[in-house]
C-alpha cells in the first residue's frame, strides 16, 4: 500500500469566522449563520439533528437552507473546513482535506447543485473519478440535496470493490458478513452460527464477532477458534473479532491471525480520542503494522472500520455538526487506510439518533451514496434496536434499496437478532433474498467453494440455491455434533427455510419474540402489578415515554418540583425502582426481589429509606436521589433494553450507587479511577430474570453486594480489588 | 463494574474404569461456562487430553483383582496423562462387572481415592451408576440430538449387561443383569473350556450342556449359550420382566430393568462387545474365534442375527467400549449455580454424604426436623433434597421454607461435624439460606447449593469451591 502523508503534509485552509447565508422563498425570509448550521438544517429531519438543535424548523426552511447550499461552489466549502469548538482544525477534519487534487480542480468552481446534476448524468468511472476529490463536507452537502431516487443512482455508479482472500462489490455481486455473536463468547455457539451463516452463502465478506471481553487471551482464542472454522470448511473469507484495535494489535503481535484489522470510526476527533480511545496516529500504526505482518499478504486490503449517524453526537462530541456531516467525515478518515471494508451501522444507537423507519432509511441511502462516492467499499447494516419506531419492515424497505443501490454487502446476524449485543440486523436469508431479487451472486472465489459443496447450484447458466443451501449439518459430522452446536445458540427458532426465507414457523416465533420484547419498552408502569409495596413515588424530568425514549440525558435527572420536596434522611441504603427501558421487567420481577431484599438488609442491621418509584427513569437518577436523601448506597432496580428474546426482554438490572461522602474515600476513588471529580462508584448485577438470575436469588446477592460496599466504603472495579486483595 | 458469579475456568477431568475384562483411563479438559440457552451452569467444549490404552485387568488366581498390578497401571496413566492429582477438579473412579464381585473390590476403590486425592469418588458394587455412566457416555450427544426417541444402550462387557433406558439426554430407568462375555473362558482360537463361573455353570446346565473345564464345546453348545444369552437381551429390549422371574435367568438378574410401558426403544450397543457389533455392522469383520479367550465374538455375532436388537444399528453410539469410562470422566459431576450458601465452619470437600430425605418445597416443620434427626446421626453430615423444580421460584416459597429450615435447626442445632446440605433445583440456595440463618444472625452448619438436578442417587459428595461454584456427584444409585 501507498505510504502514509503525515498528517503536517496535508493542507487546510485556515479556519474563517462564519458567514451568513441568506435567502427568501415566497415571503418568508431564511438566514442561515455559518456552514454548520446551513447544513444541519438543508438535511432531512432526524431525531439526533433535532435534539442538536441542527435541523430545520418545518420543511420550507429545510428546502431554502438547500437552496442555498446548492448555490455554493465546492471551492467554497473547500476554503472554509469546520472547527471544533475551539476554533481549530481537528485530525479528523484535517485528514478528509487529502483528496485527489486534479478531481478537485475540475469541479471547484462548479456549485454544488451544478456537481449533483453532472453526477447523475455522468458514466460511473467518471463519477468515481470525481468522488475521490470531495472531502467529507462536500459529500454531506451531496447528499442533503439528493431524493432517494437519486442517493441510489449515483451510489450504484460509484460502485467500489475490494480485495482480501474475496473480491467484494464486484459488479453482480452481494456478499455477506457473518456475525456469529454469543453474550459470553461461548465458542460451540460461534461455530453453530458460522456454519448455519456458510451454509446460506453468508460470510464471503468476513466472519467478525465482537467479543463480550475485550481482553488479549481472549481475542487471541476467538481468532484462533475462527481461523480453525475456516481452514475446516475450507470457506475462502476472511476473519476479525472486532476488539479495540490496541488489542488486536496486541494479538497481532502475540502472532494471533489477525487477518483484517477493525475499529470504530468517529467524525470529530474529540470523539474518536475522547471516547474510542483512538489516534490517527494510531490507526497509521495499525495500519502499518498489518502492512507489515499482517497474514493475508501483498496485495490484499486489510483495514475494516464500522461507522454510523449518530455516534459523535450521543457523547455530545458532534462539534455542532450535523449526523450525516460527521459520518461523511469518517469516510474521509476511512478512505485514508485504503480498506477492505466499511460497514455502516446507521441505527444502531436508537432512537435518539432515529426515531423511525423514514429516518433510518434515508439515513442509510444517505451514508451509503456519500461512502462510496468518497472512495469506500461500503457495506450497510441496517438496523434498529426496540426502543425505536422502527421496524422490521422498514429495515427491509432500507435493504431493498441499497441492495439496488449497489451495497457490496450486508450482515448475517442469525435470524435477525444479535444475541449479544441486544439490536436487530440483517440475515443470512435476508442476504440471499436480496440476491434473488437482484440477481446477484456471492464473491466469486466463495462463490465456487459453495457451488462445489451444493449450497448453491448452477441451472441454465443462473445461481440457485443448492441442496445444502440453508443446512448447517453439511459441516457437521454427525447430527449428533450439530444438535450439540445447536443446543448453545440463544434463542434458536429454527433452521428450516422456505426458499430464502425462514420457514414460517421459525419466522412467527421470531416475530412473536420481537412483540413481546417491544412491548415490554411500551408497557406503562404500573404499581398495582408491584407486589402491593408501598413505593413513594418521584417523576424524573422525562415526563412522557417519548421524551423519555429520546432524550436520555433527562430520565437521569428529577423532576424540579419533586427533587424540592426531598430532604436528607441520611439512610444506608435507598431503593429505587424505574421502568427503564422495559416496565415488564420490573412487573415481572420486582415482586419477588423487593421483599427478599429488604428482609435481608433490615435483618443485617442497614437502615432503609421508604423506596421510591421513578416512571421514565434512567441509571443516573441514582445520583440526585442519592444526593437530596443523602442516601450512602443508592440501589436502582431497572428494567433493562429488550433484545429479541421473549424471556430475556423481561431481564432487570441492579446498578449499586455508592455515594462518596467523605474526603479520605474521594481521595481513594480519586486515585483508583484518574477523575479526580469522581462522586459516585457502581457496581451492577444484571441478567435479573427467571432465565437468568431469578430475582429471589437476585436479592440475596444484591444484599450480599450492598453490605460488601457499606463495609469497604467503595463500589464498582474499587471495591473488587479490595475484595480480591483480601482474600488473597 | 462487578458481577454476580465467575465462570469461564478450565478444569481438569478424569474417570477410571476397572471392569471385568479391561481397565482404562481417560483425562479431559472443560472449561465451566454459563449455557446462555439452558441457563444452566454445565461443562462446556470438554477436550478428551488422554486416553490410555485398555489393559486386561489383573486378577489373582482366587478370583481377587490383583491390585498391586493395577496400582502399576493407575501410575503410569498418571504420568502418560499428566494428570497431577491436585489438578483435578471432579472425576470418578469405578469398579464394575466381575472385577466388582472380587473381595478386595472396595478396597481398590480405597486406595484409588487415598492416591488421587478428595476430587475423586471411587465406587465398587454400583451397578445402576454404571449403566447410568454408559448410558452418558455413549448415548447421551445421541439422545438429546434425538430427543423424541427413548433409547435404550446395552453395555455388554465381560460380567454384565448393564442396561438404561433414556430420552432427550436424561436416564429414565436403569438395570444391570449377568449377561457378559466373560463367564465362560475358553483357550483363544477354540471352544476348549478354561473356566466356567457360577452363572456361566447355571446356563451350561439349564441347557444341558455337560462339558467342563477342559472340555470343547461343540458349534451347536456354544450357538444354545450365545442364543440364550441373545434371547436374554431381546427381554430386556422388549422389557418382559417374566422372562427373567423364570430359572435361570432369574440367576442373571442383578438389578432388575424396569421399563416404563408403551416406549418402543431403540437398542444401542457399548462396552467391548458393542464395539465389535459396530465394527462388523461397518464392515470391518469380527476377530478370529475366542481371540480374547471368552465368548463376546461369539455374543456379538449372535446380537447381529438378531432382528430386534439389530433393527436400530444405524443409531450409532460415541465412545463404544469406553462409554464407561467417558461417562465417569464427563457425566459423573454436575456444576452447582454460581450464587450458593455455603458456610466458612464447613470445609469443602464433603464426602459419602447420604440423601438421607427428599421433601418438597412447602415440606413442613415436623418433616424437616424428621430429616434433620436423621442428618444428626449421620457419620459426617447428609443431605436433603428439595424435590420439584420451580418450587422456590416465589419470595413467599422462599421465605417459608428458610423459615421452617431455622427453626428446625434451632429446635435442634447441628454439629459443624455433621453438617446439613439442601440441595436445590431451583437457583434461590442464598436467598433460602439467607433466611435459614436469619442473614447471618443465626449461623448454623448448613450449605444451601442450588441448580442441582434431580438423582436417584443415596450418596452425595460436594467438591471444593471454585469459581463461586462447587462439583456434586451422586453414587449409590441401586
């Protein structure tokens, strides 16, 4: 791969005070103070944009913020790059100005309504061609004045392709990315969902599982456990565990076989250092490193990194710019590592970034057109969690129109639902029904494997599905080992199939899990289904579900009025019960856990205050509670985000809220965790459910918990060590 | 931020099998993890790290099993395996069939359990746990991968034919009756009788046959022994307990098999004569006659003319002739829940506790402190069942029970020397235990493990905590 340019060799013009863009439709007048704002609002309406304060009012102020931004000349949103909020050109920005600078010279005097009309009347090379001189602001500009019509054309001109042991995004080809994810890394389950995902032609793009610990002994066993899959079925793909980068390198290092290298992408550096923890200095040494030792050899692409709207602006790091604008400038960050893939998770966060189906879609066409214009082997993933308004349906709308927008692949999350990390993706089955309505076929190198292995057959010079198609026991060997397999994976509706789709058995249990699971986030709190405890009751400042479910940061705080009415009581332990994210959960069971809980703390000697009751409560509103009763361990009872398990959806969570009161222990925390501000110390026990830890036993362990915090004066990883050292 | 409970470590198996015509080892490594679809704690991707090869086992000529032989043998497993003693995290050690019936039996199993130490549980004469450990050994994958099948494994070995009957991977009945390969031995290549045991005389006799030692059995003779003994099994297939009430198949009854009606069961085979069954169904060919110098070639030949126990052959059971030895290393100890009541006056391990009760969840007072009388005379402790999963799944249930559990044991306290263990099915061991002490006001010496499942078992030992989480194995199943 090319060399490199430091990051003092790219140029950026230096920063300018905002400008005002002006203009009238009819009668109304619209102005627009600096490129930030005049973006945020040219874009369509979104919950993250709105809860930013970004998009515009109605849609008349919506179209004449993209009438102006028409009119600008790219070299105008050249000469004027963002600044974060110190007024300073940050490494990500600075990273999207090295562009293609002959592209850019032939288009820099044309404005930016001139490019989207040429771009749709222009052959794909040249579309591609151009692409490569747009830094990420001038492709979020792109796309806030293109209709989905359009975000598609262009997207597909621009197709891009890539190579490891595949060649993904060919022209004719989908290809799959199979995510064999397991709550607790359980290894047979990961096998059961590696062959059911190769057994539907899934998985060409990559096998990549996000591990539940990120640790290098870890890490190293899951790659080696994955290469061992690959070598046996001999399936031509490649294979990730998406850890933090540090530990991959780690593993790289170790001579794990990391063959493609992930990480997480943010659109402003404060994000992408603050939070994930990373440098461009970094991703260059990674990058180098893979360069170097990387097992895959010369000529391959190795770098993989996963982005989506939303992220920056959920740790309030957005810089004031808009969603779509901070995802385009990942794509400048991403195109810099030449990489084998981008994988666009748009949907993920929930709905404080994308309330519904509408949102979520346009977002994704969004994403994907300014990807791979910019140069990217994008893959999508839409996606949802069920917190949101959207749904299945609408994420199959989305999927239909990336896949005739040219996406070079989509995820294999087994019958839709990760089982780890509780959101809901697309499938194997999805993934070959899309071929089949586009007439696409896997990467050619896995194409052949599994035509020779009967998943998929030749008929009259067109791909079919095969007689193996959609049979995990073709890499078994003996019904015995996959019934085996099969008992470990989490929610296991089914294998049958009908054609592509699951068999409708499997699809009603699926579905009958994902209703029940939404109706759990839905359900009201209701204190008659509480046992018959007598809670005293606190709002929180979320005073209705939808604000509730889009504005996190309030379910944190108390309602004024109520917070007025509190007064120190200066108990050991306070009890809070919150619906959360899911008021099932707390029905279900804060009945049998809440009088286990104060038997065995009055018995032990802990004084209680009377608990309280917290509609459209979030873990934090611990922490004013805590403060007003002046409470030392404030223990929250939560209902916890429903993944798409019937049971599980009905799972609560205790979070332990020591409250540090003293100097001498401030001074202690202080140390442990590097924030000298730090005020309060957690430790959770979750999983509280009757398929997990049932809440009688729950209670017992909770009371066991809250006397080792009261009796060492510290809570979270603090008071583990503590324990750890004694007992050692 | 801190969990509940910790799994994930890998631990060290292993089983011995002293049987009537071999004795083997086998070592295997687990890791202890959570089954996120069961819920349950369970030892997962077990890795077979040793097998030893079979050996004849060693007896002395007055039919006593020749210890010091097979101690030579147990050491150099040891050392073949690696396996440290003190690494062991749970196994079993068992002595079955003939070699069970010789007089120093027990005290094989006594110096299996000084030399490897308090992880091991070494059992002679248990002749249900043994068809119960083949059954896992070689049916257990096969049974839970068809799970509406009952499936009933023949484990034909030397002595017996220990015999269980199960379904969806849990044993439903189990038998051992005198059928083996051993009870006449010949001089290897013909029918030349080199020794008749008392059974194998009774069958001889029963069919008129009047050789004796010395003596060659003519084709026919040994067709009638094998046809008897296949005829045997067919009953036992077919579950016609008649068949064995009559003399002299009442002489082959060691446990009787009593099978529940109306489940039509496929046959499987294991132990060394199953593994000949399965080699010739596959092709290979059965040895040359009385190469081992008894009859199981001849008894395996006869089983395949059979069309009853022959009509299931393409079930093929794991393991074959070292079902045994495979169930004692991976099926003889259950993980307990992560959240557990245990008692620092107690020390683990806890050996050859007896179940000396079964109640219950809402068993009330009088029975509880009946149980408790009975724990009180124990030797070292014993134990309580509280039968019924999903008992304990209510505050109220819980509360109740610890309630009634700390007044018992307040009527009449227990010696820290003979503690009381409540084994649960349900995951509430530290809340009931909670409320038994009073949440630590009134200690006492009990131990409250939880997620157990349910045994006909007599016997219980508790290994050492790891993890959060201790070992359990059953014995004393007859």
């Amino acid at each position: 791969m090319r060399p490199l340019t430091p990051l003092s060799e790219i140029e950026v013009p230096a920063p300018r005070p905002d400008e005002t863009y002006a203009v009238t439709l009819l009668d109304r007048r619209f102005s627009f103070t600096g490129l930030k704002a005049l973006l945020g609002a040219a874009d369509h309406p979104k919950a993250g944009d709105r809860l930013a304060g970004l998009a515009a009012r109605d849609e008349v102020e919506r179209e004449a913020a993209r009438t102006l931004l028409a009119s600008l000349t790219l070299q105008h949103l050249f000469d004027r790059p963002l600044t974060d909020a110190d007024g300073r050109v940050d490494a990500v920005m600075r990273v999207n100005y090295q562009i293609d600078a002959a592209a850019f010279a032939e288009i820099a005097p044309l404005t930016l309504g001139a490019l989207k009309d040429l771009l749709l009347k222009a052959r794909p090379a040249q579309v591609r061609r151009l692409g490569l001189g747009l830094t990420g602001v001038m492709a979020a500009a792109l796309a806030k004045l293109m209709d989905v019509h359009e975000l598609v054309l262009v997207a597909k001109k621009a197709k891009r392709a890539a190579a490891a042991r595949t060649r993904v995004g060919a022209p004719g080809t989908l290809s799959s990315r199979l995510q064999p994810n397991h709550p607790t890394d359980d290894l047979s389950c990961v096998t059961a969902l590696v062959y059911a995902g190769l057994s539907m032609g899934a998985g060409d793009a990559l096998i990549g599982l996000n591990p539940a610990v990120d640790t290098l002994d870890n890490v190293t066993a899951i790659l080696t456990h994955l290469d061992r899959l690959r070598r046996e079925t001999g399936a031509p793909t490649q294979i990730c565990v998406l850890s933090h980068i540090k530990t991959q390198l780690a593993a790289l290092e170790a001579g794990a076989p990391v063959e493609i290298m992930f990480q997480s992408l943010a659109g402003t550096e404060r994000t992408l250092t603050q939070e994930f923890d990373v440098t461009v200095a970094l991703l260059d040494a990674a990058c180098a490193a893979m360069a170097a030792k990387g097992p895959l050899g010369p000529g391959c692409q190795f770098m993989y990194f996963e982005t989506g709207q939303g992220s920056e602006l959920t740790y309030g790091k957005h810089e004031g710019i808009d969603m779509a604008t901070c995802e385009a400038l990942c794509y400048g960050l991403a195109r810099r590592y030449d990489p084998f893939m981008v994988n666009n998770v748009t949907g993920f966060i929930g709905p404080e970034t994308h309330r519904d189906n509408f949102e979520m879609i346009v977002s994704n066409l969004q994403d994907h057109f300014m990807g791979k214009l910019m140069g990217l082997p994008m893959g999508m993933a839409p996606c949802y969690t069920l917190h949101s308004e959207i749904t299945m349906e609408g994420q199959q709308v989305a999927t239909g129109l990336l896949a005739a927008a040219g996406a070079n692949f989509f995820m294999d999350v087994y019958l839709s639902t990760d089982r780890m990390l509780a959101y809901f993706d697309t499938s194997g089955h999805d993934d070959q029904t899309l071929r089949e309505i586009h007439g696409l076929t896997p990467a050619p190198e896995f194409l052949a494997w599994a035509l020779a292995r009967g998943i998929f057959a030749e008929e009259e010079g067109e791909v079919v599905r095969g007689p193996n198609w959609g049979d995990p026991r073709l890499f078994c060997a003996s019904q015995m080992e996959f019934e085996r397999l099969a008992r470990t994976v989490p929610g296991a509706h089914g294998f049958e199939s009908a054609g592509p789709r699951p068999a409708d058995k499997v699809s009603r249990a699926v579905k009958a899990n994902l209703a029940i699971a939404r109706e759990a986030i839905h359900a009201d709190l209701d204190p008659a289904r509480l046992g018959g405890m007598a809670f005293r009751r606190i709002a929180s400042r979320a005073h209705d579900r939808a604000a509730h479910l889009s504005h996190p940061d309030i379910g944190a705080d108390l309602d004024a009025a109520d917070l007025a009415h509190l007064s120190p009581e200066d108990r050991d332990v306070q009890i809070v019960v919150s619906d959360g994210l899911s008021a099932e959960a707390v029905h279900h069971n804060v009945p049998d856990l809440v009088p286990v809980l104060m038997d065995g703390l009055e018995r032990s000697g802990v004084s209680l205050g009377v608990p309280a009751l917290v509609p459209f409560g979030r873990v934090k509103v611990a922490e004013p509670i805590g403060d007003a009763l002046r409470a030392k361990l404030v223990v929250t009872l939560i209902g916890e985000r429903p993944g798409g398990d019937a049971r599980a959806s009905r799972s609560m969570s205790a979070y332990l809220a020591f409250r540090i009161a003293d100097e001498e222990t401030r001074a202690r925390a202080a140390a442990f965790s590097g924030n000298p501000a730090v005020r309060y110390e957690y430790s959770v026990i979750s999983n509280i459910y009757d398929g997990g830890l049932p809440p009688v036993e729950a209670a017992s362990v909770i009371v066991e918990k809250a006397l080792q915090i009261l009796a060492h004066k510290a809570a979270g990883n603090r008071l583990e060590r503590l324990l750890a050292a004694r007992a050692a | 931020m801190a969990h509940a409970g910790t799994a994930g470590e890998e631990v060290m198996l292993v089983g011995f099998d002293f049987g009537s015509t071999t004795s083997s080892a086998m070592a295997a490594r687990a890791r202890i993890a959570l089954n996120c679809a069961t819920g349950r704690q369970e030892f997962a991707r077990p890795r077979v790290v040793y097998r030893s090869a079979p050996v004849f086992t060693p007896f002395r000529a007055g039919g006593d099993i020749d210890i010091g032989a097979l101690e030579l043998h147990m050491e150099r497993w040891l050392a073949e395996g690696g396996i440290d003693p003190e690494a062991i995290f749970s196994g079993g050690a068992i002595v079955t069939g003939l070699a069970s019936e010789g007089a120093n039996a027990q005290a094989l199993a006594s110096l299996v359990e000084a030399r490897l130490g308090a992880a091991i549980i070494a059992t002679a004469r248990d002749p249900a746990l043994e068809s119960w450990l083949a059954f896992m050994g070689a049916c257990g994958g096969l049974s839970r991968a068809c799970p509406e099948r009952a499936i009933l494994n023949l484990d034909i070995g030397g002595g017996t034919t220990n015999a269980a009957l199960g379904q969806a991977g849990e044993v439903i009945a189990a038998g051992c009756h005198f059928i083996g390969a051993r009870h006449l031995r010949f001089e290897p290549g013909g029918y030349r009788l080199a020794f008749a045991a008392r059974r194998g005389q009774a069958v001889l006799d029963h069919l008129g046959i009047t050789a004796g030692v010395g003596d060659a059995l003519a084709p026919a003779e040994v067709a009638a022994v094998t046809g008897f003994l296949v005829r045997a099994l067919e009953a036992l297939a077919d579950g016609e307990a008649a068949f064995f009430r009559a003399e002299p198949a009442a002489l082959l009854v060691d446990v009787p098999l009593a099978l529940p009606p109306g489940r039509d069961a496929a046959v499987t085979f294991s132990g060394g004569v199953g593994e000949l069954i399965y080699a010739a169904a596959a092709g290979a060919g059965l040895p040359p006659t009385t190469a081992f110098g008894d009859l199981g070639i001849d008894l395996a030949r006869a089983i395949l003319a059979s069309a009853r126990l022959t009509r299931d052959l393409s079930l093929v059971p794991e393991h074959g002739g070292r079902a045994t030895v495979c169930g004692l290393t991976l099926h003889s100890t259950e993980v307990s829940g992560a959240t557990l009541h245990l008692c620092d006056a107690v020390p683990l391990p806890l050996r050859d506790l007896p179940i000396v009760a079964s109640l219950p969840a809402d068993a009330d007072l009088a029975r509880l402190s009946a149980a408790l009388a009975l724990v009180a005379r124990t030797r070292a402790g014993g134990c309580i069942r509280v039968s019924g999963a999903g008992g304990l799944a209510r505050s109220a249930a819980v509360k109740a029970l610890g309630g009634r559990v700390a007044e018992a044991l307040a009527a009449a306290p227990l010696d820290v020397a003979r503690p009381l263990v409540l084994l649960l099915a349900d995951n509430a061991a530290k809340a009931v235990g909670g409320y038994a002490t009073d949440f630590g006001r009134a200690p006492a010496p009990l131990l409250v493990i939880d997620e157990i499942p349910e045994r006909p078992a007599q016997f219980a030992r508790i290994g050492k905590a790891r993890g959060g989480m201790v070992p359990i194995s059953f014995y004393g199943l007859n």
